[in-house]
C-alpha cells in the first residue's frame, strides 16, 4: 500500500506497527514519561530534607468526654472554643518550646447522637513527648475537664422572649 503526500511522491506506510510505533502509545508517550517522573520525585527524599521519625507528631493521650445525651447546639457550637482555650492554657502553663507540636484532635464519638460523647487527643512531636508530653497533656485534660464540667453544668439559656407566662 502507498500513501499519497504533498509534493506527489508516494511513501510506503509501514507494515508492521510495534508498540514503539502505535498511535496511541506514541500520543500518550510523553504524558506517562512525566506521570512517571514526577512519581518518582514526590516519593524521593530530597538530600538534607529528610524527615526523622522524632519530627513526626504522635498521639500522646486520649481521652473521652460524656456530654449531652440530648441534641445542644449550644454545646456543639461553644466546644472547639473551650479545646481551643485548654490548648493554650497548658501551653502557656508549661515551659514547653514553640516548636514541640503540641496540637489536639477532636472527634464526636456518640453512637445516636455524635456530640453525646467526644474523644480528645493530645498530640506532639515525638522527640519532645518525653519530657514534655506528660505536663502538657495532664494540664490540657485537666483544664478542659473543668470546662466541659462548668459548661454543662450552665442552665440552658433563656429564649430572647423569656420564659412564657400564662394568662
């Protein structure tokens, strides 16, 4: 068979097509040549920019906290701010370094209703879990047991109207 090309002269298509010569291979050539580079790149550990196992974050303790039984939007909204509170009061409580990890994560836990329990855990980087974990941990757990305490504790809030009155 020929192939008609511009200046008239014919050339002989080839008669057999290897995988190095198919069409879709040779389109899709170049993209998985830089699927494959980039792979290896985002897997390779850059000289000097290794990451140790004693940089890495560990959970120290968890814990779990029983709240509302009952749906409270009120709690829901008001307990990332009171994490968040114990957070920085056991951070600024302890001598710990800036640069020590320390970090929490919450999660709601309850089976009916997520928020009915709450797991917290403390978190930091390994290599200062040992002398610093145990102090920072008991006083973030401490701390925020007596304010999940006095949280629930509080008499639901008044509606804006008050309460209503017969008549």
């Amino acid at each position: 068979r020929a192939q008609m090309m511009k200046g008239g002269g014919e050339k002989p298509e080839r008669a057999e097509r290897g995988l190095g010569s198919s069409v879709i291979f040779s389109r899709f050539q170049p993209l998985s040549a830089a699927v494959f580079f980039l792979f290896c790149a985002c897997g390779s550990v850059r000289p000097g920019a290794s990451v140790q196992s004693r940089d890495l974050a560990v959970v120290f303790q968890t814990r779990r906290y029983a709240l509302s039984k009952t749906p409270d939007p009120e709690l829901e909204t008001a307990l990332p701010g009171i994490v968040s509170a114990s957070h920085d009061y056991a951070f600024k409580r302890t001598a710990a370094p800036a640069d020590a990890g320390f970090s929490y994560t919450l999660a709601p836990k309850g089976a009916v209703y997520p928020f009915s329990e709450m797991e917290v855990s403390c978190v930091i980087r390994d290599k200062y879990a040992s002398r610093y974990g145990g102090e920072l941990c008991s006083s973030f757990f401490s701390d925020l047991a007596r304010k999940i305490k006095r949280t629930l504790q509080k008499p639901p809030s008044a509606e804006p109207g008050g309460p209503l009155k017969d008549m």
